[in-house]
C-alpha cells in the first residue's frame, strides 16, 4: 500500500526554494505465488503512479503560483519600502549641488575683497609717500624760514650788542680818563709831601741806623712750641720757632714786617739802607738749584710782587727819588721765574705797562660770535683776527727756556685760556711762536665747532643721558661717550661732563684696565644724597674768603700737609695772626674740664667738633661714620689731614670757635695732576713742601674758581667703589676735588725756585726701576712673553705695575688724531703710545720705544719695543700716539718688564720656544728664583709652574728631560733686536738712537731666527747619536704682516685676489717691490739644482715650502691640511688655496723667510655683505674693477677670522682719474650690489 506524505509547509521567505520532487510511493507487496496477483499488483502500481504524478504536477503548479505571488508581494513591500529614500538620496545630491555652488560664489566673492583691500593698501602707501614727501618739503622749507628769521635775528641783536657795547666802552673809557685824571692830581699833592718829608728823613738819618741794627737780632716765640701731628705743626708759630722768621712776602704779609735782603748787583758800592732785613725763615738746606731757573740779577720773586702791587703809585716813588741822593743805587727789576706754564717774555713789562692792564680788561668778550678759521692763513695771523672778532686783547706770546738746555719754549695768551708748546722745545722764538699758535688754533678750532650745539643744564643733560642710555643696555665707553651724544642728541656736552655722570644715581660706571663704560642705572630710581660742607646750622662756620678782590695772583702761604700732588693743604700766611689768637682762646677754654662736652651717642657728619692731639685743640670735620667700631674718619679742617678717631675722643666744639673760617685751603699743583696717584709720589712731597712757607702763583681764575664749586676746601663727589660688604656689590665713596690750580714758588733764596717742576723731577729720579729679590729668594712674577731664544719677560705684579696700567688706560682713553706722533716726534720721544688692534674689535695700549731711528719721513712702518710687555712688533704710524707731551709721570715710569733666562738648561730650540709659550701664556702667575753665581748678561732663573693638580712644577727639569728624551739640540744666536738690558734684566732706555739694528726680531709673537744663525754660534747642525739619524734643524715659520695701520687710516694696496666684494685679499704696495724681487729669486732658486725636495716624514702643517702653479711659476706656501698624498696648501703672497703633491714641494730656505705674509683676507665697506649670494656677474664685474689695480684703501674694521688672521674692511678708492672713485658706490649704481644698512 502506498502512503502519500503532505509537503510540509515553509515560512514564506524573501528568497524560496524550488519544491522537492514528491516522494516515491510506499509500496508493500504481498507475496503469492501466483502470477494473476503480480500482474494485478503491477496494473495497480501503474495506475497509482500516474495519479501521484497528476498529483504531484498539481502541487508543483500550486507551489509556483504561490511563489509567484509572493514573489509579487515582496516586489511590493520593497518598493513601498524603498520609494522615501529614494527621495532622500535626491534631495541629498541637489542640497550637495547647491552647495558647491554656494562655496564657488563665496571663493569668488572673497577674492575680489582682497583685490579691493590690496588697491586699498596701494592708495594708502601712495597716500602717505606723498604725505611724507610733502611734510619733508614743508620741513626744509619751515626750516629754511626759520634759519632766515633767526640769523635775521641773530644779526640784529648783534648790532644791538656792538652798538651797546661801544656805549659801554665809551663811558668805561671816559671814566678811567677821570680816574687817571684824578691821580695825577693826588700824584702832584704826594710829590710836594714827599719832598718835604725826605728833607725831615735825612736829619733824622743816624736815629734810623740804629734802628735797623735793633732789627737784625731774633724775634722769639710768641707762644710755646706745639707738638705736631702727621708730620705737620700745630700752629704757624710752630714753624716759626724751629726756623728763623722768613724775610716778609712783600704785598700779603702784615704791614710791620719789613723787606728781605737783596743781593745788589756789582755796580752798586753803597747798599741802600732799606736792604737790611731779618734772616731767611725756610732753612737753607742742601738743595740743588733748580736747573732750569735763570740768572735774576739777585733779586727774588718778592721783590717783584711788590713792585708789581705798587705799579699805580709809581710815578710818585719816580718823583721822590729824582730828590734823592746821588749815590743811591736804582732798583733793577728782574723777570719771573721760568716755568712750562708761568714764563715771562724775554722783556720785561715796566709799570707804565702794569697801569695799562685794566685797558685791557675792558675790552669786549663776544663768546657769543662764531669764528671761522681761514686755511689761507697762517696760525699766527688766524690768531690775531680770532682775537680782533671776539673782542680780546692781542696775543701775547712769552718765551721761557727749557730744561738743561738753550732751546725755547713759548705760551700764548687767548682772553683768559693760556696755549703752550710745553713740552715741545725749539731752536728760535720764530718757530716757537708759530707751533704754539699752531696748537692754540687746532684747540680752538674744536671749540668753535662745539659752539654751535646749545648747552643743556645739568639736570637736562643727566635726563637726556639717561633716556638715550636705555636704548643702548650694553653701555657706551666713556672716551667716545661725547662725541656719540653730540651726534644723537644734537647738544653740546657739558665741561664737567664726567663729574656729573660720576655723581649722578642714575648712572651705573664699570671700570676696567683700557676704559669705562657707562650704563644707565636702571635698578636705582632715588638719588643719593650727597652731603656738603654748609653755612647754616648751629655748628656750621662761614667760607673762607680768599684773596680774589686784590686781584693779586701770588699768595703766601704755608704747606701744612700733602695728600697727593691734586691735594696740597696751606694756610694764607695774612689770616696767620687770627688763627693763631683762635687756637690759644680753644686751648685755654678746653683746659677747663667743665667746658668739655662729649658728644651724645655718636657724631654727625659734615659737622664740627673739637679733639685734642699731642695736648693741643684742633677742629675737624667728621666725613665718615663706623657705627660697627665706634670710630669716625675726621678732617682736621685748619691742616687738611685725614684721621681715624674714636667717638670717645671728639667733643663738641663752642659756637664761639666757628666764627673763624676753615684755615686750610686745597690747592692742585699745575700740570702735576698725573702724579696724583703716583705710588712714590708722598715721600718727595712730605719732603720739598710739608712745613714750609712758598709762594703760590694761582693759575684758576675767580670765575674759574666759582664754576668748580668755590670752597676752599675743594669740593666732596661721590665715586663708586666695589665692595664685597654691600648688597650690590658696589659702594658710593667721596673724593676729594681741589678748587683751586697753583704753581709753587720757593723764595727763601736768592734764586727762586720753580716748586712744580722741582717736585716733578724728584718724584722721577726717586722712582725705581723693578728688581727681582736675589739670594735665591722666591719672587711672584707674571710671564708676559717668551721671545724666539727662551728668554722670558717678567713682570713684578706690585703698584707700580697698577699704576703704569691704570695710567695708561686713563690717557688713552680721550685719544684723539692730535695725539698722534709725526716723523719730528719720533726724533726725540723716548717713548710713545701704541694701539695694537688684536682683530676682536678691543684695543690694547702699550708703552713702546723705537728700536732704530727713523730713516726719512716717508717711512710708516717701524720696530716697536713695548717696554711693559717684552714683545717686538712691527706698528704703522697711525697706531703710534705721544705720551711724552700727554703724560709725564708715565713716559718717565721704569720699563716694567724684565727679561731672564733659564738656568742650566739645554739650549732651547723653536720647537720648544713654542711649547713654551702654550704653557706659558701671556700674564700667567709663576714662581721666580734668581740663581747666585751664574755668569750671564741676563738674570739666571729657575721657574716654577702649578700644574693640573695644583703643585709647583719646576720648568728647567721639565725641559733637561724632555731634551734627554729627544737626544737633540740646537743652539740659537743671542740676538737682543738692538735693545740692551742690564745683568738685573731691565731695560736700558737710549739717550739716542743707533745707527744700525738688528732686522730680525728676538720679541716677536712668532719665531724668526738670522740667516746666519748657525755660523753665529759656530755649529752647522746639530749632534747626532748612533742611533738615531742627524736631523736638520726647524727652521722659523712666516710672520704675519702686522704694520695693520688705525681704524680710519690710509692704506695703499694693490689687490692680488678678487673672487667677490665679500672675499679679496690685498697686498701692501709699500712692499710690493720686494715682494717682486723675491719672486724673482725664488724662481731661479726653485729651477736650479740646489732645490731641495721635501719628504712625506717632513711635512708639517703650518710650515713654509715653495709650490709651483698650472703655469709653472713658484710661490710660497704655507700647509693647511694633509689628506695622504694630496696636501691642502695656502698661496701665502696671493690669498687663494690650492691642492698638491708632495713631490711637488719644495723646501723654503731661510732667505725667502724673511719677508712676512703679504696677502691679507679682506671684504669690501659700504655694501651688504650677510645673506648675499653674488652671481656670476657680480663677481666678474668686481674682478675686472679690481684686480691687480692700486687703491688707496681706508681700514674700516680690523676682524678676526677663525684661523687667527686678521681679515681688513676697506674703502677701496681709485685715485688714478682727476675724480676720485669709489668701488663701492660703482657697484651700487651698477646695481651690482646693494647699500651697507
């Protein structure tokens, strides 16, 4: 039986199957055995398979339909449910359309704005050019106006100022007329008297005798002798007692002393009567008569004060001695004294000329006028129509003779500046007159220049300063601080510019050894409050009135104390008698114990108090507090020295003693100012004028006087000190400064005595030369220099070193073109100046001397000795300053350097010369024992050194072994350069110079060695040892060219290589020919046999050797570098670089040594040289204006490149056409370069 399944029924899916096939029928057959049933079963399986196939083709066309339909159904629900994003992506694309189209408007809109904002811009920058232009046209042409209207002005109010000042003249004219007038009448009515009384004086003769006589016995004391302090007395009358009483200071002494003797001259045979006259006061002590002082006739300085101060009354003494006796000798009057700044002319004035001065006085001042100097004329005419405009006197040149010899010196007065040749000496007046009107020209000439920037005041000129000084935080060197202010601010600096800054807060100073810098203080913003001696107060004393209304030049005066040659303490010997009056009144007063006040807790500054010293009163000036020691830094204010007390010893000084005025007055002693700090200095003051009575012929005027502060005592300004105790490292210290210039004057003898130059020559004889300690004695030495055979220079690092340091660096640093020798200052200056330019940008001073004699004027280039350092330079004339005529105290100071030698050392070969300057570098500390018993020019020493870890190392064991080690040595020739040193290492100055000098140099900063040197000390190579070979001797490197002229100085030069504006090198055509005929020798030396070539274990980098070129021309180089078998080489005369082979060198013998590098790195000034790259035709351009052509060259700037060459920035300067071309400016409007910023 077959059994039919039903499909099963599926969930309908989005994706159907195909329906199964239907499933074969079950059939179960019963088993017969008969055939009826088989073919009855198999009729039945027919027949039942047909119908299940109608059944399953049935069910199979139901299935699809049914998929049909679902499949329709799903078509409808997907397309019903895909239709809204259909829409979606539609409206998705045209948003995204319409915003691309939006963004293409917004790009085109936004360009066109900045097309608008850039025509915009055009419009306003065209708009402001043309502003600007307009305003500037507007400027010149307001300041144009203003220039009319003010010189408009300015020439009416001169009319107006001559016109007043010729009514002024004429009635000060008409008033001296009356005055005269009324004189010679007085004169007529004093003649008669004094004929009436010279009848009554001669019958009174005898009575008069015997009275002179009476005279003539010692006045003794008027009070007990006072005990003195710091080496000065008490009291004027302390003097008094230890000397006889000087003859009086005719003119400012007190009316009841009488003339000192006069040595009458020879003619005379009966003295007069008034020439008898106490005992010289000054002690008449072994002094040599000042050289430089001329034969008077006898009579003293005095003598001539007081016929100067009685000039007026003249005629009248003419008048009564017409009635005196005949065999009355006339009085002769005598010229003054010679002095550099004081000096009469060679005819002496006579009263007639005296009563004419205050014509002179009269005559009109027009500081006001601008002067301007004609070149066509010469100085001494230029002076007489300076003087005619401005309205002073004539000059009035004066002549006076120079020291320990015949020739002149002149000074010329100009209204109230004296101009003098001091200390130029010469042959006649004639050339005399003229160099000193020369200078007085040169001076004013800068004058005239700085007149016509106006002056601020003080307070303005500080402000001003400190504004400008902000815009610059790394500072401005003092010497060049003027002229840079004048050329920003347009003003004029003040006279007393360094005073101001000196004192101001708002300035900050650093000092070192060459200079100063000032910076603007901006940490401090309240000033410092200086405090100055007052006249109000209870305890304040009223100024001392000096002698100024007199009109009277000389005072006598007594030196109390010197602090230096700037602070000289005297007492005018007129106010004499009241101070003596005073000191017995306080003695007496103080004795009482119930008078004495101490002071209340401690003392206040700048105020009076009493102390006693030695059982003697003195007042003094509290300047400095120590609260810490309860001590206190006085000046004795009637003596003018300055000591340390205790609180405990002051006491308060009575009201009733502070009427009289402070004795002591601060006096600077002319032309001495740089011996202030001068270390040996004081003893020679202490010695020639502490204690004794002079006569001081003051050089500042009154006005003069009040400008500089007029106190007596000098006034106090601050200077800043560094001090480790203070916060900030540097403290505020007053010093002193004097008021009052003077020359002193000694008259105690016959002879008077020019005290300025006395003390100066003193000072200089006294000062010793260095010495080093003997016996084996250590002595701290610093190396400044090993020259080319070991030798070292030494210095002793002690004051006087400091001192040649500081000087220097103070004189130099107001350096000027004035300064500068000529060939006439070579001639007879010892020593000069001399800037040495390193390349940094820095200068450095030194003292030097010439080595040899300048052979002609034409010559620029000389052998310079720097005395304080030891080394030998070559120097142009434009770095060579005078010292002689700018500092005495220095030109005159001991060479500081000594030179020694090694003891019991090999001699010393290049090799090690070179060694030791790299261990021995320039001021390096070392220890120094000078060996006894070895026979030597030069001082035998051993040296020791600190090495790395501190300790002592002695240099001439080092070098014994490590001349052991090579088993060599070289002798070298003693060549001093032609100076010459004494067995203790100094140098011996020259009183003249020699007629030949060595033309190498044994001081240089590079080796050279004589082209003889081995027949010099008679071996031609060095020994050898059996096992090593012979070796020959190193022979010198070559020097540098060094004769580098100053910043701003003329160099004439040929140019050797031009690759661009920004790389050339030059060579100085001073040499240029020497140069050639080297060349020329070293061509025929090169190709002939006697050429030797060089070895591969020979070469050496920084050696000389000769190369030839691509065409076969020689020169010499100098290695650089060494890459196996090519070697990197420097044409040393032609500036470029090449590359060679060993076997291509060959060796330099010592001839072609001589002469120094010519080539010189240099870069064109005036264009810009950073960040350019020159092209092709730039650089043609530039090689074809230059190469090989002639300049005259301007240095501009001195660099340093990274070799240690000295690289030059000049101004070329084509002087071959009537007009002067520039290279630079070619360039530039060429187009070919660009404008230094």
């Amino acid at each position: 039986m077959v059994r039919f399944q039903k499909p099963p029924k599926t969930k309908s899916n989005l994706r159907t199957s195909p329906a199964p096939l239907p499933a074969r029928p079950n059939i179960r057959v019963t088993v017969s055995g008969n055939n009826n049933v088989r073919s009855a079963v198999n009729s039945n399986y027919q027949q039942s398979s047909q119908q299940g196939q109608r059944a399953a083709s049935q069910q199979y066309h139901q299935q699809q339909q049914y998929h049909q339909q679902h499949q329709q159904q799903l078509a409808q629900q997907k397309a019903q449910q895909y239709s809204p994003q259909k829409d979606l992506l539609g409206l998705r694309a045209e948003l995204v359309q319409k915003l691309e189209q939006l963004r293409l408007q917004q790009e085109q809109q936004q360009q066109h704005e900045r097309e608008i904002q850039r025509r915009q811009a055009e419009l306003r920058k065209e708009q402001k050019q043309q502003n600007l232009l307009l305003q500037q046209q507007q400027a010149k042409i307001d300041i144009q106006i203003q220039q009319l209207q003010e010189r408009h002005e300015r020439g009416l109010e001169a009319q107006a100022r001559t016109i007043e000042q010729l009514q002024a003249d004429r009635l000060a004219l008409k008033r001296h007329l009356e005055i005269l007038e009324q004189k010679h009448r007085e004169e007529k009515a004093a003649v008669a008297i004094a004929t009436t009384q010279y009848q009554i004086a001669a019958n009174a003769r005898p009575k008069v005798a015997e009275q002179a006589k009476s005279s003539l016995q010692p006045t003794p004391p008027a009070s007990p002798v006072t005990a003195e302090m710091n080496g000065n007395a008490t009291t004027a009358a302390a003097a008094s007692a230890r000397k006889p009483h000087l003859r009086p200071i005719l003119g400012n002494s007190a009316p009841s002393q009488r003339p000192a003797p006069m040595r009458q001259p020879a003619a005379e045979s009966n003295p007069a009567p008034a020439a008898v006259a106490a005992p010289n006061k000054r002690p008449m002590h072994p002094r040599a008569q000042y050289p430089n002082s001329r034969p008077t006739g006898g009579l003293s300085v005095n003598y001539r004060l007081k016929q100067q101060q009685t000039a007026v009354v003249a005629p009248r003494a003419a008048a009564a001695a017409a009635t005196a006796p005949t065999n009355a000798s006339p009085v002769e009057l005598i010229t003054p004294p010679a002095s550099p700044e004081n000096a009469a002319a060679n005819n002496a004035s006579t009263p007639a000329a005296a009563a004419q001065q205050p014509l002179l006085q009269l005559q009109p001042i027009r500081a006001d006028i601008h002067f301007k100097f004609d070149p066509a004329y010469d100085a001494i005419s230029s002076l007489k129509q300076y003087c005619v405009v401005l309205g002073y006197p004539p000059p009035a040149y004066e002549f006076y003779n120079a020291n320990k010899t015949k020739m002149l010196h002149c000074k010329v007065r100009i209204g109230e500046t004296i101009y003098t040749s001091y200390p130029e000496a010469h042959f006649d007046e004639q050339t005399a007159m003229q160099r000193t009107a020369e200078v007085a020209v040169e001076r004013l000439q800068a004058l005239e220049a700085r007149k016509q920037l106006s002056i601020l005041s003080d307070n303005e000129f500080l402000d001003g300063l400190y504004q400008e000084l902000i815009k610059h935080p790394h500072g401005i060197v003092s010497h060049k601080l003027p002229e840079w202010y004048e050329a920003n601010v347009r003003r004029q600096v003040p006279s007393n510019w360094w005073s101001l800054i000196n004192s101001s807060p708002k300035m900050r100073i650093e000092s070192s050894v060459n200079t100063h810098i000032v910076f603007a203080n901006t940490e401090s913003t309240s000033p410092v409050a200086l405090q100055q001696p007052s006249n109000v107060g209870p305890l304040a004393m009223p100024e001392l009135q000096l002698p100024w209304a007199d009109s009277q030049l000389d005072w006598s005066m007594y030196i109390t104390h010197c602090d230096n040659t700037t602070h000289v303490w005297a007492r005018l010997i007129d106010q004499s008698a009241q101070f003596e009056k005073l000191t017995e009144q306080l003695n007496a007063h103080m004795s009482r114990l119930q008078n004495r006040q101490p002071v209340p807790q401690q003392p206040v500054e700048q105020q009076i108090y009493v102390v006693e010293v030695s059982d003697n009163w003195n007042r003094v000036r509290v300047i400095s507090l120590d609260a810490e020691q309860r001590q206190c830094s006085c000046h004795f204010v009637d003596f003018g020295d300055e000591v340390i007390l205790s609180y405990d010893m002051l006491y308060v000084c009575p009201s009733k003693f502070l009427s009289l005025p402070a004795q002591a007055v601060c006096l600077s002693m002319y032309a001495l100012d740089k011996f202030e700090e001068h270390p040996h200095a004081l003893p020679v003051l202490a010695k020639e004028l502490a204690g004794h009575s002079v006569v001081t012929r003051i050089i500042t005027s009154e006005a003069q006087f009040l400008k500089a502060g007029g106190l007596a005592q000098g006034v106090l300004l601050p200077q800043r000190e560094t001090s480790a105790t203070e916060e900030n490292g540097c403290g505020v210290s007053l010093v002193r400064r004097a008021c009052i210039v003077g020359t002193f004057y000694d008259t105690s003898t016959a002879e008077d005595i020019h005290l300025n130059d006395l003390v100066a020559n003193q000072i200089i004889r006294n000062t010793p030369a260095p010495m080093l300690k003997l016996e084996q004695k250590p002595n701290h030495v610093l190396v400044s220099h090993v020259n080319d055979v070991g030798d070292l220079m030494v210095q002793l690092p002690n004051e006087d070193l400091k001192f040649v340091q500081r000087s220097i660096a103070r004189i130099m640093s107001d350096s000027s073109e004035q300064h500068r020798v000529r060939y006439s200052d070579l001639l007879h200056d010892q020593l000069v100046c001399v800037c040495d330019e390193a390349g940094d940008g820095l200068k450095q001073w030194y003292r030097g001397m010439l080595t040899a004699k300048p052979k002609s004027p034409e010559e620029e280039v000389f052998d310079v000795y720097y005395v304080d350092d030891g080394r030998l330079r070559k120097t142009h004339i434009s770095n060579i300053y005078r010292l002689e005529a700018n500092n005495l105290a220095l030109a005159s100071y001991p060479a500081q350097a000594l030179r020694v030698r090694l003891h019991d050392v090999p001699p010393i070969d290049n090799q090690m010369v070179v060694r030791l300057r790299g261990l021995l570098s320039p001021q390096t500390p070392v220890l120094l024992k000078v060996m006894e018993g070895a026979n030597d020019k030069l001082p035998m020493v051993t040296i020791h050194a600190r090495g790395q870890d501190s300790l002592y190392l002695c240099l001439n064991s080092a070098i014994r072994v490590e001349y052991e080690v090579q088993s060599t040595t070289r002798l070298e020739p003693f060549d001093d350069g032609g100076l010459h040193f004494s067995p203790s290492g100094q140098l011996i100055r020259r009183s003249s110079f020699s007629s030949t000098v060595s033309s190498q140099s044994s001081c240089s900063d590079q080796p050279t060695v004589a082209a003889a040197a081995a027949a010099a000390v008679g071996l031609a190579s060095p020994p050898t040892t059996p096992s090593k070979a012979k070796s020959s001797p190193l022979l010198p490197v070559l020097k540098e060219y060094e004769a580098i002229p100053a910043v701003g100085a003329y160099f004439e030069v040929r140019v050797a290589l031009s690759v661009n504006p920004g790389h050339f090198a030059v060579q100085p055509y001073k040499w240029y020919n020497q140069l050639q005929r080297m060349m020329k020798d070293l061509q025929a030396h090169c190709k002939s046999p006697a050429a030797q070539t060089v070895l591969p274990a020979q070469l050496s980098i920084g050696q000389p050797y000769a190369a030839a070129d691509a065409d076969g021309v020689y020169h010499r180089v100098n290695i650089r570098k060494i890459y196996d078998e090519m070697i990197h080489v420097r044409y040393v005369d032609a500036g470029d670089d090449g590359v060679v082979r060993c076997n291509q060198l060959l060796q330099l013998t010592p001839e072609f040594r001589e002469l120094p590098m010519m080539a010189l790195p240099a870069q064109l000034h005036g264009i810009q040289l950073a960040g350019i790259d020159w092209t092709q035709e730039n650089c043609l351009r530039f090689r074809k204006l230059t190469l090989g052509q002639k300049f005259i060259g301007i240095v501009r700037r001195v660099d340093k490149l990274k070799d240690g060459r000295r690289a030059l920035s000049l101004e070329l300067i084509d002087t071959s056409t009537p007009q002067d071309i520039k290279v630079h400016e070619t360039l530039i409007s060429e187009k070919h370069a660009l404008p230094a910023p």
